[in-house]
C-alpha cells in the first residue's frame, strides 16, 4: 500500500496552503503518487479531486473534494493517512 505516496498527491492536488506537506512532496515519489492516484482514487473523486469521479456521482453520500479548502484544513495529515490505510471511522 502506498498510503504516504496518495496522501502526498491529496495535498498536491488540494489546499496545500492550509494542509501541512512537510516531507511529503518530494520530486521523487509525486509521479508515483499521481500513478496511484489516478489508479484508485481518481474514479470516484476526480483526476483533479474535486469529488468529480464518474463512479462517485451515484453515491448517497458525495466524494470529499480535495480542493475544498476550508473543508480539507478539518482534517489532518495524520487523519487523513489513517483514512486512507482504513484505518479510521470516515464520518468521524
Ligand atoms: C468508490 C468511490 C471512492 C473511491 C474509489 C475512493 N473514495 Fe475517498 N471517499 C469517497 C466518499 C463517498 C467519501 C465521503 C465519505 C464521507 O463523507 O464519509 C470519501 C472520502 C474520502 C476522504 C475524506 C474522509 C474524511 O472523513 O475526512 C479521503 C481522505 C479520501 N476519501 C481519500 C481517498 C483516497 C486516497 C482514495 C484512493 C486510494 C479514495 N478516497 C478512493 C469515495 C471514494
């Protein structure tokens, strides 16, 4: 699982201003990143995050939009990581 490297392109597409990147948008991994990206998250929240996906338009409840800037600066790195290792409550 490459948690650190999807995290790295969360921040990258969203509000990297108000999210915290340190040590985490290296010019090494952000293509492997944008790779897994587009491979498992970008059908549901969109090529450029915005909660667009094709496969995210269907659902009851929306995909986060990364852009979302007041809505993403919630959350925070760590959250996020654990989220996307599954190991958090998502409506939390
Ligand atoms: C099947 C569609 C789908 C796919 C694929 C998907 N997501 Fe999501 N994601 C969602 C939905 C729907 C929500 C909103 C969930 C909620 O509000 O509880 C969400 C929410 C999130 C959140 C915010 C959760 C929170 O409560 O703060 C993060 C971060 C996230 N997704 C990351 C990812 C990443 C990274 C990937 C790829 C590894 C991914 N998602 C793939 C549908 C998807």
């Amino acid at each position: 699982m490459h948690s650190r490297r999807i995290l790295a392109i969360i921040v990258a597409l969203g509000c990297a201003a108000a999210v915290s990147n340190q040590g985490l948008l290296s010019a090494a991994g952000i293509s492997a990143a944008r790779d897994n990206f587009d491979g498992q998250c970008a059908k549901c929240h969109g090529e450029s995050g915005q909660g667009d996906g094709p496969a995210g338009m269907s659902l009851s409840i929306r995909p986060r939009n990364f852009t979302d800037c007041s809505r993403m600066s919630k959350d925070s790195n760590e959250r996020i990581f654990n989220i996307i290792k599954g190991a958090a409550n998502r409506r939390a």
